[in-house]
C-alpha cells in the first residue's frame, strides 16, 4: 500500500509512476492516450497492436482486422502473446466497433471467444482484467462484484451505461480502492484510477480538500475576479441608520487575509505567516501555506506605479530562494499571487512568463475592482 498523506499526494505518485513507465509498453502507452494522460504519439507495425493502437485511436484497418481474426490464439499449445492481453483486446474491440462493420464485428465476436473464456476460466486475471475481460466479450458485467474502477472507467468513456445506484456504489468502492492502492499496481490500472479519479472530482458540486491539486486552486485564484462584482463600496449608505462602507485593501496583509478567508472553509490546516529558520540576516516568512497541497502562496501588492512590475518580480526571486532553501519546504510547489491596484492588464502577460521563467509552479494576477482603484 502506498504511505501518503491525503488523496491528491495519492495522484502525484500514480503520475510519476505512470509518467516512469511510459515507453515499455506500445499497448498501454496507447491507452494511457486514449484516456487522456498523455499526448504521446505510438506506433506498431504488428497486425494485433498495430490494431489495438488504430482503436484506443478511434481507427480501423479493415484489412489487417480481418486478417487478425483469421489466426489461431496457440501456436503448438503455447498461447501467443495476446492471449491474456485484456488492454490489448480492448483495443481492437475499440477498432471495431469504430469500423460499424456488422461483418467484421461478428468475426470479432466470434475469434475472440474462441480463446478469451478459456483464458478467463484459468483464473489469471485480477478482478479488474476480469472484468475488462468480460466487457470485451459484450459479456454482462452490471454485477457488484464487477471491479468499480473498470465500471467507472468504462461509464466515464461512454462505452457502459451504469444506472444511478451502481455508479453511487462503484464511486464509494473506488474510494476504497484509491485509497489503498497497492505499489506494484500494474499500470494501465494506475491509468485508470488516474482518469476515474478526475472524472469523479469533476462532478463534485463542491470538491473536498483532498481532491484539490495545483491546476484546481489556480482556477479558483484566477476567478476570484469574478467575485469582485459584489465588493462592498458604498458611494451613500444603504439605509437611513447606517453608514457608508468601503472594504479597503490598501496592503499586502489585507490580500493575504483576503485569500486565507476563501481557501480556510477548503483548506482546514491553511497557515498565514509561517515563519522559517533564519537564513543569516534574513528571517523568511511563507506568506500562505497549504498543508494538504503543500503548496505556498507568495502574495504581493502593487498600490500604484513606483511599486514597478521589475521589482515585484526581483522580490519573487528572492522569496524563492530563501524558501528552497528550508529542508521543510523546499519540495513545496509555490504560487505567485499579486493584486494590482492599477489594472495593468497590458503587463500581465510578461510578467507571469517571467515569474514562470523563475521556476513558480503558478502565477495569478488579479486586478482590484474598478471603484477602488487610484486614477
């Protein structure tokens, strides 16, 4: 079993190892693109994979589909390499049923029977190969003993209807699972608990801590703007008793709690200035810092036109250098988070690509609203 600390730390390690894995294998490299994980172009020239590939591409060689189906799953009682290659076998059912050639489907059906129910039988797969294995024979798999990963990941691919109640009960399973994930998993299933897992995520109406990563909590920095509509600025009061207010934010501390009030209901163990072990004469302080993504949010302010864009940039550098430089922190990810007074939109763009050329994982510019900015 993996040792992480929460959800998220569980998905960066099946990225790295997915990621270290790539190139060993032409099928599951094939299906990884297929899922979305990577980019990777794969090639093949051998009748089965290069098929397989064609599939998880949503293409067809009728040519060579005809010819696969035409060759004996043993070679003298010695089963050939596709035998028990329920990725692979996925993959041409995939370039089938992309040909929508009645003809071909049915020699499809047909040759891969002839072999993959004597395979199942044997007991060599596990419970999600089973299952894998069952849906590429059009074989009923709506069962609870099913592999809820396999369910999801075939739900989430439209390639299998899960009624409300047994995708309700495979998401709970597959928490499960997720959790528990075992290291020598083998790596199409690491795909696929990757893939299940943000499909899962991005349903939630509310995403818990755990299922949070970088990608997440920038998006939500970078919306915050949208928020900003309803800023409290009163020009007269709202009723007769009262009196006008204006929510000032007149310095970086005023961002910092800003951002600490919206990421604390999502972040329980969010911390603000947090300091860290001196570094001769200076005595660096993280701004925010996320636990659950450690993850540090450098937060600067830009009030008018002498704070200079050049300037919050050296600064950045700065803090990042004396922030790698802490055994603690040193592998956190770190966010740039400036608030510009100015609305200078013209120069937001050059100064993320340099805050990026600094090595931040994230830079996030967000203008204050109009009716409190200096003319």
């Amino acid at each position: 079993m993996v040792s992480v600390n929460n959800n998220y730390h569980i998905k960066e390690y099946l990225k790295e190892k997915l990621n270290q894995s790539m190139g060993m294998n032409d099928i599951v490299d094939a299906f990884v693109r297929y899922l979305g994980l990577s980019t990777q172009e794969v090639f093949n020239n051998t009748d089965f994979y290069e098929c397989a590939i064609n599939g998880f591409n949503g293409l067809y060689n009728q040519e060579k589909l005809g010819r696969l189906f035409k060759c004996a799953a043993e070679f003298d009682g010695v089963p050939m390499p596709w035998y028990y290659d329920v990725i692979g076998l996925l993959g041409i059912k995939l370039a089938v049923i992309a040909s929508k050639n009645d003809i071909l489907i049915k020699s499809f059906n047909h040759w891969v029977r002839s072999f993959l129910e004597v395979a199942i039988k044997k007991e060599k797969f596990d419970s999600s190969e089973y299952t894998l294995a069952k849906f590429v024979l059009d074989d009923n798999i709506s069962s609870k003993n099913a592999s809820p990963v396999v369910l999801l990941l075939l739900h989430y691919k439209g390639l299998y209807k899960l009624s409300p109640d047994l995708k309700e009960y495979c998401i709970e399973k597959f928490w499960d699972i997720y959790a528990r994930v075992e290291e020598n998993s083998s790596i199409w299933l690491v795909a696929a608990l990757i893939y299940v897992f943000d499909n899962i995520s991005k349903e939630q109406a509310t995403v818990p801590a755990n299922n949070w990563n970088l990608e997440n909590l920038i998006s939500f920095l970078e919306n915050i703007s949208v928020g900003l509509n309803c800023w409290t600025w009163e020009e007269k009061p709202k009723t007769k008793t009262s009196t006008a207010v204006k929510w000032l934010i007149e310095n970086e501390y005023h961002v910092q709690n800003l951002l600490y009030l919206l990421l604390a209901p999502i972040f329980p163990r969010i911390q603000k200035e947090v300091n860290l072990p001196p570094q001769g004469h200076k005595n660096p302080r993280v701004d925010i810092y996320i636990p659950e993504l450690q993850l540090i949010i450098e937060v600067k302010y830009r009030k008018d036109k002498a704070k200079k864009f050049a300037d919050i940039t050296e600064e950045l550098a700065a803090d990042k250098a004396l922030y790698t430089s802490s055994e603690e922190y040193k592998n956190c990810k770190l966010v740039a988070f400036l608030w510009d007074n100015l609305a200078s939109t013209e120069e937001y763009q050059k100064f993320k690509n340099g805050i990026n050329g600094l090595k931040y994982d994230g830079c996030v510019v967000i203008s204050s609203p109009s009716c409190m900015r200096i003319s």
